[in-house]
C-alpha cells in the first residue's frame, strides 16, 4: 500500500523499484520531503543515490513505484513535474565553451522562459550567487566553486519547488564546500525550496536535518541525524553510518 | 507549455549550436580542409584520367571538379551530421544533453530541434566550400545556390537523424570512429559522389545496384539537379521518406538510461 502523503509534503517516493538488468539499484524505497527542507541523501558509492535523481528527473524511465512531487504524479504529468525541479547533477553539465549569461539563456530557454523575463532571472539569480559581475566570462575561466554556483543559479532559473544536488561538492576544496552548502540552506530558508542533497560526506550534514540512508539501493535509515545516532547508540553520524552500512545490519527508520 | 515556449526552445537550441560553431573556429577550417583536399588534389588528378560525357542536370561537358563538387558538399553535411552525433551521444552520458531532457518540452521535440539546429550550422560550411570551389571553375547559377539551401537542409537532417540512430546502439564513445568507418566511407564511396552511376554500372551491376540502394547517392544528386536548377523528384521522395525513417528512428532509440545501463553492466 502507498504511504500517506501529508498535505506538506513537497516529494514522495513510494515504493521504488530500478533493475540495471538483473543487478537491484533500488529496493523498495520510501520517503518523504517537505516544502523549505534541506534533507540529506546519505548513502555510499554505488548507493542507488545518482539512480535515484535520474528518476525523479524523468532521465529514467520509471519501472516500479510512484513519484509524486506537489501532488503530482510523474508518470501522469511528467511536464509538469518537471518543471518544478531544479537538478545540479555531480559532473558538469556547463558548457565550457560559452558564457555564465549565455550558458543560463540556454537553460531559460528550454524552460519556455520569454526573453524580457529571462535577462531580469539571470540577473537575478547571478546577483544572489554573488556572480553578477561574470556574466560574460566563459565558464571555462571559473573555479570549481564559481562553476557549481552557476550551476545552482541556472537550476533555479525557471523558480522550482525542488532543488535536486547530486553529489554537488565532489572536486571542491573544503571552504568551497562549507560555502557552498551554506549557500543552499539560506535557499530552503529564504525561499522555501525543498532541497535533496545526495552526499556521502557525513560532514555536510546537521544534526536536525532530515536524512534518509540508503545502501546498496535500500533504505537504511529515515528521521533525523540526530534520532538516528540515537536509535543506533551511536554519538556520531559517521559511527552510525558505519555500523548500519555494515555487512548484516539493518535498521527500519 | 505554449507554442510560445516551444519557439524559445527551438531558437536556444539553434543559438547554442550557432555560439559552439562561432567558438570552435578549428572545427569550422578542418571542416573545409577535407573537401578542397578532395577538389583540389584528388580532382586535379582524376580529372585526367576520367572524361564525363554529358549528363544531367548538365548541358555541355564538364570538368571533374564540377561533377564532384555536389558530392563534396554532401560529405560536409555527413561529417558535420556524424561529428554532432557523437557529441550528442558524449552529452547523453555525461554532459549539457541532460539539461536538454529536463526540459518539460516533449522529448521527441527537443531531439528534433537539436537535429535541425545540427543540420542549419552545417549550412555555412557548405556555402564557404562553394565559394572557394568556385575559384575551381564550379559555377552553377546564382539561383541554384539559394535553391540548394532547403535540400542541403533536408540533406543534413537526413544525415543527422541517421547518424544519431546508429549512435543510440554504440556500447562505448571509442566505438563510434569505428562505426564510422564503416558507415561514413562506404555512403561515401557507394555513391555517384565521385564517380556518375553509368561508371558504376559499367563496372558491376552489383555495384550499380549498392549504388542506387544507399540514400546518400540520391542526396548527391538532389544537391546537383538543385544546384543548377532542375528538379529531380525521385531524389527528393527518396530523401525526403529517409529523412522522416531516419530522424523517427532515433528519436525512438534515443534513450539516456542506455549508456548508463551499459557503463553500470560492462
């Protein structure tokens, strides 16, 4: 039986399924998000956690369970859901070659954005990341953190529900990190956006953050950091980590 | 979505292509070099040892270069339509083709799009390479050079929607140039690129019958009967049905969870 979904629920993921062939990606998994939450996806290498995004981001296509996010159905209005979501994928989908401003136009476009709206978005959008002043610059002079800046301004261009980052801090050094998830949470806080934050740097998360654990595509774990260091006896989140993503253990969230 | 939203997409889509050629200028010469080497030595030599009688859409004899010229500007639109397949396939893995299918247009459109703003950036190569050829005594009609540009459209499309549907069924990047050998070179060489069709029925009715089978042959011909003006209807239901097969096909076999699935397999 589906799970039920609160009113508040911004995502939900009941019940999912994905096979690369005979090889389980996923199992069974279930989980909740709600509006202006910074919710972690925690989960090794090899997880299930990048399969997981290219679902919800429709670049998948789905093959047992329901995604639903505002209400909406995936598989029934897949248009609509995506364009709620706004997606950092872990490798750079920038185009070296052309300007932050002509690298964001692209995106605008694609998104139906009109062409008035669209110079006030990416004006907008650059100023909040703090890189207004490089709009022309090709994407190739900036740095791993600039980079991943004009990756967030650009998924947040056509304004969704959800922000999808996966594995956004991989290659940064660890200011740009620190910057860089500050950065997001200010988002959930400020603008109310869900964000789904797949990592596998225990560091990135807080205490009261909402965190669901994967391992080998199933759910370990599903409350907060804090609830989940409790229910393993752990005093750390990464012992916690290491004892459930252990061979044989297995906790229920 | 309106029809508005599917215009902006289509004209981003197109810019892009347009802001990677204008950036990529190496692409643009090494794009050109190919063809002028086949006009300017391979013609030069052949021009001797190959007389071409009079055939149409031509009304007096004509030199080498001007029967291959047609042929060349094809070979433009298929390196450039094989070229883009293969960054469409490297972008389905790893890069900016992602961006493109998140868009909430329909998947179909979007790849169609991406198809023809390939096919449009193609165009500009061509013209260059017909500009120089003509300091090589190819000088067909003004008007066949604004006439050409819709099949040389048409040509590119046809191209392009092949080239990507080979490309969906490619296990790893390193593969393609190898695909390519043998799908590049033979089109090309199975043509009436090089040589007219009455040669190549002289040499074997096999070979005529390849010949006539492959869909560049008749592409080449369409560029040459428009190129100086003439209508030629079997090439252009030919091409025109390849083109909707072709682009159908790969819009169909393009599918981003294949080369994940492969990598996560292999």
């Amino acid at each position: 039986m589906p799970a039920t979904v609160s009113p508040a629920t911004l995502l939900a993921v009941e019940q999912l399924e994905f096979r690369y062939g005979n090889t389980p990606a996923l199992r069974d998994l279930s989980f909740q998000l709600q509006s202006g939450q910074f919710h972690a996806l925690l989960g090794p290498n090899g997880a299930g956690k990048s399969t997981l995004f290219a679902l919800i981001s429709r670049l998948f296509a789905l093959q047992q369970g329901r995604i639903v996010l505002d209400g909406i159905d995936l598989e029934r209005a897949p248009a609509k859901v995506l364009g709620r979501i706004g997606m950092v994928f872990q490798q750079s989908t920038l185009d070296l070659d052309l300007s932050v401003a002509e690298n964001l136009n692209y995106h605008a476009t694609l998104q139906g954005i009109g062409w008035r709206e669209r110079k006030v978005r990416i004006n907008d959008e650059l100023t909040r990341v703090g890189l207004e002043q490089r709009t022309k610059e090709r994407v190739r002079t900036l740095n791993g953190g600039h980079r991943r800046r004009v990756e967030i301004a650009r998924a947040l261009l056509h304004r969704p529900r959800l922000l999808l980052l996966d594995e956004a801090t991989v290659g940064l050094d660890s200011h740009a990190r620190t910057d860089l998830n500050r950065h997001v949470r200010g988002l959930c806080r400020d603008q109310g956006l869900g964000v789904l934050w797949a990592t596998h740097l225990i560091e990135e998360i807080q205490p009261d953050d909402p965190v669901t654990l994967i391992h080998r595509g199933r759910l370990l774990a599903n409350s907060t950091s804090a609830e989940i260091c409790a229910r393993v006896g752990a005093e750390r989140l990464v012992d916690a980590f290491e004892t459930l993503t252990a061979p044989r253990a297995e906790v229920n969230g | 979505m309106n029809m508005s939203a599917y215009l902006q997409a289509f004209v981003g889509i197109l810019f892009r292509e347009l802001l990677r050629f204008v950036h990529q200028r190496t692409r643009f010469f090494s794009a050109l070099v190919r063809p002028l080497v086949w006009l300017a030595v391979f013609a030069a030599g052949f021009r001797a040892a190959l007389g071409i009688s009079i055939i149409q859409p031509y009304d007096t004899y004509i030199t080498y270069e001007v029967y291959i010229a047609p042929g060349l500007c094809a070979m433009v639109l298929l390196f450039n339509a094989m070229q883009s397949s293969l960054s469409m396939v490297y972008d389905r893995e790893m890069g900016s083709m992602r961006v493109l299918l998140m868009s909430p247009l329909p998947r179909s459109y979007l790849l169609l799009c991406k198809l023809i703003a390939s096919a449009l950036v193609a165009l500009p190569q061509v013209y260059a390479f017909l500009a120089i050829a003509w300091f090589f005594g190819v000088e067909p009609p003004p008007s066949g050079y604004l006439l050409a540009a819709p099949v040389l459209l048409l040509t590119g499309l046809m191209l392009g929607g092949l080239g990507l549907f080979i490309s969906s069924f490619i296990r790893q990047l390193e593969n393609f140039a190898g695909v390519m050998n043998f799908v590049i070179f033979p089109m090309f060489f199975l043509s009436s690129a090089l040589y007219p069709l009455w040669k190549m029925q002289e040499a074997g009715e096999w070979l005529y019958t390849l010949c006539r089978l492959n869909p560049f042959t008749h592409a080449v011909e369409l560029i040459r009967f428009t190129l100086y003006g003439q209508w030629h209807g079997e090439a252009i239901g030919i091409v025109t049905g390849c083109t909707l097969l072709f682009v159908s096909a790969a819009i169909v076999a393009f599918n981003p969870q294949r080369g994940f699935m492969r990598a996560r397999n292999s």
